[in-house]
C-alpha cells in the first residue's frame, strides 16, 4: 500500500509541477495533463498548485502508512 500511495503522490506532484512549467515557460507540452482540460481554461495554475498539495498529502500518509505496518 505504501508503494502505490507513493507514486500517487509522484504523479501528482510531478502533474502539478509539469503544469506549472507549462503555463510559465511552455515545456511539457504534450504531457502537462490540466493543460488539455477544457473545462479547467482560466484556473490551470490553481489546479497544478492543488495537485502538488494534493500529492504532497498523499506522500505523508504514504509515510504514515509505512509506519503502521
């Protein structure tokens, strides 16, 4: 469980991060996923800054998960 919580929180904090380099310098075009959601136009940097606290979140209770077991 510890293993999947942790690369939950990679892909988050990783699709955060891409989205974030994307609106500012324009790398990641292809992979920054918020960028090709229509729906999310106007509010990408919220998103990609939601998503890295998201995953920073799921990566401590990864650790607390680790501890548990």
């Amino acid at each position: 469980m510890k293993n999947l919580l942790g690369f939950v929180a990679f892909l988050l904090i990783a699709q955060g991060a891409g989205g974030i380099a994307h609106t500012f310098i324009g790398w990641f075009d292809k992979w920054a996923l918020v960028d090709h959601l229509a729906f999310l136009d106007g509010y990408e940097i919220y998103v990609c800054v939601l998503l890295i606290a998201l995953g920073l979140a799921v990566g401590a209770a990864s650790d607390a998960v680790g501890r548990h077991e």
